[in-house]
C-alpha cells in the first residue's frame, strides 16, 4: 500500500511539473530541479523547485535584459 500511494503521489507531483512547463513564458529557460533526499525538511517536504538556466539566457553584452 506505501508503494502504491508514493506512486500516485509521484505520478501527481510529475503531472503538475508538466503542467507549470507547458505554461511558463518561453523566453526566460525555466528548469526543474529535484532536492536530494537528504535536503528535504520534513516540516515542508517540497522535492521539486523551478529555477532560471542562467546558462540559457540570452543576454545582449551592452545590455544585460532577455531579449
């Protein structure tokens, strides 16, 4: 019965990732990156945060806004 519930509960956690990256604004390069077991505070058990590929951002060097 754990099993079956951590699956349903990752396939929900998968579903709404999906759902946020098919939503995002594509000019700024959104990444979803997952803590380490280790890093996960039990009192606010997030394992996943969105983030900025900064190494995707296309930056003009006079000007440093997205075009």
């Amino acid at each position: 019965m754990r099993a079956a519930v951590e699956f349903l509960v990752e396939m929900a956690e998968t579903m709404l990732i999906l759902l946020v990256m098919a939503t995002v604004v594509d000019r700024i390069p959104f990444i979803v990156e997952k803590f380490a077991d280790a890093e996960i505070n039990p009192d606010n058990p997030m394992r996943y945060r969105l983030s900025i590929d900064a190494s995707k951002l296309r930056l003009k060097p006079d000007n440093p806004t997205i075009r």
